[in-house]
C-alpha cells in the first residue's frame, strides 16, 4: 500500500513533470521572440553608429573649414561659399552667374585655371602683404586673377597691362612710371601697391566692396551711370544690369575665385606642372648703374628668359640707370654669385655696383664664434648681431645658406669702448 506521504510526493512529482514540460514547449516561441529582439537591436546599434558617424564627418570637414579656409569636397560651392564669406567683409553670395564662372574653370578652362594656381604661388604672397599693410581684405587677392590671370605681361585689347591691368592714363593719378625702357605697370610690387590705394579710394566712395570692385574694372562713372539707369539702387546685384557687361560679369568672376582656389587647395594636387621659381626662393637688389640680362646671365648662369620672367619691368633686356635706382629679381644663389662678382672686381671699371656690393663701413673691430643652436636659422643669428645674411656669408666664405647644429660661424663685431 501506497503512504499517503509517499502519494503526495508523487503527484508533486507529476506536477514538476507537466510544468517543465509546458516551459518546453515554449522554448521555440521563446527563441524566436529574443531572436528578433536581439535582430532589431544589432539594426538600431548599426544605424546609429553609422549616423554618428555621419556627423562626426560631418563636424570635422566643417572644422577644417573654418580652421584653415579649405573646402571640403563634401560641400557644395553653396554650402563652401556660405562658410567663407563669414570670413571676410566682402559678400561672397552664391547665384546662376557664379556658379556658371565655376564650372566654366571647373570643366573648358581647368587648364587655364591650373597655370592661375601655379603663378599664384609666386604673386600672392606678395600681394597679400601689400593688401596686409594697407589694412585691404587678403580675399582681393583674387581680382588679379580676374584681371589678367596673375601675368604682369598681361596686355588687354584697350591697352591697361599688367598684372592689375592699369590703362596708361592711369598711371599719373597712381604714380607708375612708364618709359621705353620701364613699365612700372608690369612690376609686382609697385602695381600692387598702387591697385591697394586705389581700392582704398574707391571704397571710401561707396563703402561698398562690390561697388568697390565694380567701379575698379569699369570705373567709376560707369558706376555712377548704373545707380541712376536703375533708379538710384545702391547695391552691385540691383544695378548689375545697367553695368557694361565685363563689370556685369567681373563681381561673379572674382567670387567663383575665391571658391575655386579655396577648394583647390584643399582637393587638388598641385603636382599637375610646376613654375621654375618661387617666391620663397627669390630675393631683390638695387642696381647703380645701368646693365643688359646678357651681362646677368654670363655672370649668374641664369638663362635670360629666366632674368625676363623675374624681372616683367623692363620692356626690353636692358636695364638702364635711373634716378631712383633698378631693381633686379633673381633666385637667392645667383644673387649670390653676382654681388660675389662686383665684390671681387671692385676695381675692374665695371659698369654696375650693387648698393649691396658695396662693403659695409662700420665699426666692427672683434672676431668672435658664433656656434648655431639647433632650430637656429640665418635671419634669427643676424638679428642677434646686428648684421645682414650677405655680411656673414662674405665673413664666413660661404655661398650656401645651409645651417646645422654645431656648425661654427665667424661674426664681427663692434667692441665696446
């Protein structure tokens, strides 16, 4: 006979056995439900790291942006445009008429506008301490290359030349001296300078950059015939259809500009083709007497296309001898080589001296040593000691302004009395 106890544990037994059965039977639901639980949760863990990482992109192409002026290929010349104009007081806007100016460099004149990038290697670092001086937006840098596509031989049809394209009438009201043998319009330094006040002057008129502009490629009577054919408007865009038609097309020109160069630098390689110098390379003298590139060329071993290319001032090879004196531009070493050259025939009758030729009439009585330091540079040494770059090279009987630590250096200097 069967206990009572014992029947109780054998129905509990029973119980246990249909219960675990039952959960059994529910595994497969089970599994199925946190299978696609698990499923969904893996899809929302990719999604939004693939959107953070989206915006992650995102914040860092805008960054590098603002930090340094490049436009990412990420962003339309729109959404580029947007950004830089809220770097400068010029209103960079983005319409139909710069976009066309942008694909037009983009697509038929992409060769065109890899020879602008290549010489703006050598003339914008210029302009753009003339425009640093006179206190001018570095972003007009770029109306040179709507004017005449940064080539100081640069000629229109109605006779303005050079790299800011001045007509000869010009020239009195701005001061460039123009003679057979010198146009001052073809010189880098003194245009710029002069296109700098000139821009001053015309944004004192209309205290309006875009007018500025306008007013600089047509004048400013052009201009003031556009304010009154529209009524009296007094912004670019409202009178832009009143203007002559190069001035209609030269303020979306110079925008498209500063775009294309922007994203340029950020995008392109500028490997494509090289110019022979540039600026960093390059230094000026003052020259005495007058001189031909021939006589350069023998002494430098410069070609004369390359004495011509440096120097677009002189109309012809000759340099002749002016009140104010000539300039010469040439690569650092042959600058070298020809001031070595009148320093060593000083007494041959040459007909040119260098004022920088010339040997330095000072005080400077001790012979000292100077060690470089790592991280030491020529510019940094001479402003220690009161000299020039060209004084130790002659004292140290050098050529090369190559440095490194530890290397010993002859200095003189003034004794103290």
């Amino acid at each position: 006979m069967i206990q009572k106890n014992q029947l109780k544990k054998i129905l509990e037994f029973k119980k246990f056995i249909i219960s675990k059965y039952k959960s059994y039977r529910l595994l497969p639901e089970i599994y199925r439900t946190l299978t696609g639980g698990l499923l969904l949760c893996l899809i929302t863990l990719v999604f939004l790291l693939s959107y953070d990482h989206y915006r992650y992109s995102k914040t860092v192409s805008l960054y590098k942006t603002h930090s340094s002026l490049s436009i990412s290929s990420r962003l339309s010349p729109k959404d580029a445009l947007e950004i830089l104009n809220q770097q400068t007081p010029l209103e960079l806007v983005y319409n139909e008429q710069v976009q066309h100016y942008i694909q037009l460099y983009l697509n038929e004149r992409k060769d065109q506008f890899d020879i602008f990038r290549q010489r703006s290697e050598i003339y914008f670092p210029i302009i753009e301490s003339y425009l640093d001086k006179h206190e001018l937006p570095l972003e007009l840098k770029y109306l040179a290359v709507v004017e005449s596509g940064l080539n100081p031989l640069a000629k229109s049809k109605s006779g303005a030349v050079g790299l800011w394209q001045f007509l000869y009438n010009t020239c009195t009201l701005l001061d460039l001296e123009v003679t057979s043998y010198i146009d001052e319009r073809r010189d880098v330094h003194i245009s710029t300078e002069a296109a700098c006040r000139y821009l001053e002057y015309l944004h004192r008129i209309y205290n309006d950059w875009d007018l500025a502009m306008a007013a600089y490629n047509s004048g400013p009577g052009e201009v003031k015939k556009a304010i009154e054919r529209s009524g009296g408007k007094r912004t670019y865009w409202e009178i832009r259809e009143f203007l002559p038609k190069q001035a209609a097309n030269y303020v979306p020109a110079f925008i498209a500009f500063n775009y294309l160069f922007s994203e340029a630098n950020n995008n392109q390689s500028k490997d494509t083709f090289r110019l022979k110098f540039q600026f960093s390379d390059l230094d000026t003298i003052w020259l005495d007497k007058a001189t031909d590139f021939e006589e350069i060329s023998e002494i430098t071993g410069l070609g004369i296309d390359d004495i011509s290319f440096l120097n677009p001032v002189y109309k012809t090879s000759y340099i002749p001898e002016t009140v104010k004196k000539s300039t010469l531009v040439l690569p650092e070493n042959a600058i070298l080589k020809f001031l070595n050259y009148f320093v060593t025939d000083a007494n041959s009758g040459s007909t040119i001296t260098s004022s920088y030729a010339k040997a330095k009439k000072d005080l400077r009585d001790s012979c000292i040593v100077h060690v470089v330091k790592p991280g030491e540079f020529f510019h940094k040494i001479t402003l220690n000691y009161n000299c020039t770059i060209d004084d130790i090279l002659k004292w140290n009987n050098k050529d090369s302004m190559n440095l490194h630590p530890g290397q010993e250096l002859t200095i003189w200097i003034e004794t103290e009395k």
